[in-house]
C-alpha cells in the first residue's frame, strides 16, 4: 500500500494548516489513505522532513502549506535525488496565500478536493528548475517559478500586509510597488539563442503560469516541455502600470508593446545598473542582487493532481 508522509507547516495560511490538521486527517483516513503526519517547526523544515521522507521509504511526501512549504518540499526530494537517496513523488494540499504552484499544476485549491485527488494518486511528470545566486550560490530548486524585479517587490510588501491575506493583499502591494519602484534596472537577460539588454520593470520565468495569487505571469506555458517561458516586461511610465496589471490578471499581455515572450532552458540575468530583487515559488532569493543563473533541471518530478493538459 502507498506510504504517504505528510508535512504540515502549521503557521500556514495564517496558523489554517494547524487548525485543519484534524480535518485532514479524517478526510485522509476516509479514503483509505495511509499516512503519517508531521508538522515543522522552523525554517527549511520541509526540506529536512522530505528528504527523511524518502530515506525512511515513504513512496509520497505530501507539502500542508503554501507556495513556499511546497517549494521546501520539492528542494528535499530534488536533493534526495541528488544525493542518489532515491525518490518519493509529491502531493499538495494547498493551505496558503497564493497557492499558485498547486493551481498551475492542476492540483484542487479547495481542501477536500485536493485531499480526494491526493487519495486517487494519478501521477503527473513535470519539469524542475534551478536557480543560482542571491542567498543561495550552490542553487535552490523550484516548481512554479521565478520572479526579478517589480513582481518581487510587490511578494515582499504583501507579506508584510498582516491585515490583508490571499489574492487581496498582492493586489494592495502591487499598488504599493508603483510608488516605490523605479527606476528599473538595466538587465543584460541571456537566452538561449539571443541577448536582451534594456531598462526591465520584471522578468518572470515560469514552469507553471501563476504568480501572486492570480496574475496569469505565462498563461500557455507547459510544465513539461523542458524549457521555461519567460515575460520580459520593459520598463514603462508608472501611470501605464495599472494597465498592464490588468493585462496580466486577464492573461492578454501577449502582444503589448512593452511585453516579449521568450522560452530557454538556461536564463542568465545580470544587472548592468541597478539591483535584482527577486523570488523563487514566492521565497525571497535576494533584494538586491546582480546575477542570477535559471535553468532547467535533469531532475524531474512526479506529481500527484488532475490530469493536466500537457499530458
């Protein structure tokens, strides 16, 4: 029978994840599902616990959190793999703010259905990226994707907007961000094939397709196609940023002139003036970096969730 260990991080969603560790465990047990449960108690827990998880056997490791508990899930079955540990797949259950690594991968927001696709154990394959510098030289793994520049910003305001939670308080640092962020920065982004160079008010590099809890960053990326899709966004008139926000929670930016729409399995992003701040699956990498390396990982995932459309 599949083994599952279960992750809670019980500050998640604003303590949720604690309060609705009782829950889980029924829905869990209703269906047949035989787990165990752990919760972490600091920074990089998740990681820790996974990799255990897949030293002690278990044949799933299953993140309760959010997008950054997600994220230290993944790190630590990718690190198992590295390490030639052996394997586990990864299940989410999505208790948090955003929760965009679970929606792009197909994976129920609502807790019981995802607890009920959890019990079904259908396996998806996708794609894993690696992303070096900032606070982390040796590289940290990622499932959804990574942000530099104006999106970053606003993830680290929203973070700090206590009185707001899930997409609202995005949405609130986004406007935030407006006042606060400028000038852009002048990037030097290499590719696989070409060289951008130009003023970039963000770039977001994705495997899934949403960031900050609704805006549709790549609305037609694959996770499984080997390479990650870019948005380059230049840098425009602060009056017109309101626009393009609308744009990207639409998913229409294609085609508007401050927007160009890449894919490269190696992305290279250097700041010839100015800084990088930036995020990887919505956990700060630095604020004020100069080069950053993305790119696409040997390592792929198997992944509990709904069929998705790329399969």
């Amino acid at each position: 029978m599949t083994r599952h260990r279960i992750i809670i991080n019980p500050t998640a969603g604003r303590g949720s994840a604690k309060k609705l560790a009782p829950v889980i465990e029924k829905e869990l047990t209703s269906h047949g599902v035989e787990f165990e449960m752990v919760h972490t108690s600091h920074p990089w827990h998740a990681a820790e616990l996974a990799q255990q998880g897949v030293v002690l056997g278990f044949d799933v490791v299953v993140s309760v959190g959010g997008d950054g508990t997600a994220n230290e899930v993944l790190n630590g079955l990718m690190l198992a793999r590295e390490a030639g540990l052996g394997s586990a797949a990864m299940g989410v259950l999505p208790i948090g703010r955003g929760n965009d690594f679970a929606w792009s991968m197909g994976i129920p927001t609502k807790l019981e259905d995802s607890c009920r696709v959890l019990a079904e154990g259908q396996l998806i394959t996708i794609d894993t990226g690696c992303v070096s510098g900032g606070l982390y030289p040796m590289g940290r793994y990622f499932g959804n994707g990574v942000g530099i520049g104006f999106d970053a910003v606003v993830g680290f305001f929203a973070k700090e907007m206590t009185h707001l939670s899930g997409f609202a308080s995005y949405l609130a640092a986004a406007v935030k961000t407006m006042n606060y962020y400028h000038p852009a920065p002048l990037m030097e982004i290499d590719l696989d094939d070409e060289t951008v160079t130009q003023p970039t008010l963000m770039v977001s590099i994705m495997n899934g397709r949403r960031m900050g809890g609704g805006f549709l960053m790549t609305p037609h990326s694959l996770p499984n196609d080997s390479a990650m899709d870019l948005c380059i966004a230049a840098e425009i008139p602060r009056r017109r940023i309101p626009v393009l926000i609308g744009h990207f929670l639409r998913g229409t930016q294609v085609g508007h002139p401050a927007i160009q729409m890449k894919r490269s399995s190696r992305i290279a992003v250097r700041a010839v003036k100015g800084v990088l701040p930036a995020h990887c699956d919505g956990e700060t990498l630095c604020t004020d970096g100069t080069e950053l390396v993305i790119q696409t990982s040997p390592f792929k995932l198997e992944l509990i969730s709904t069929p998705h459309p790329a399969e």
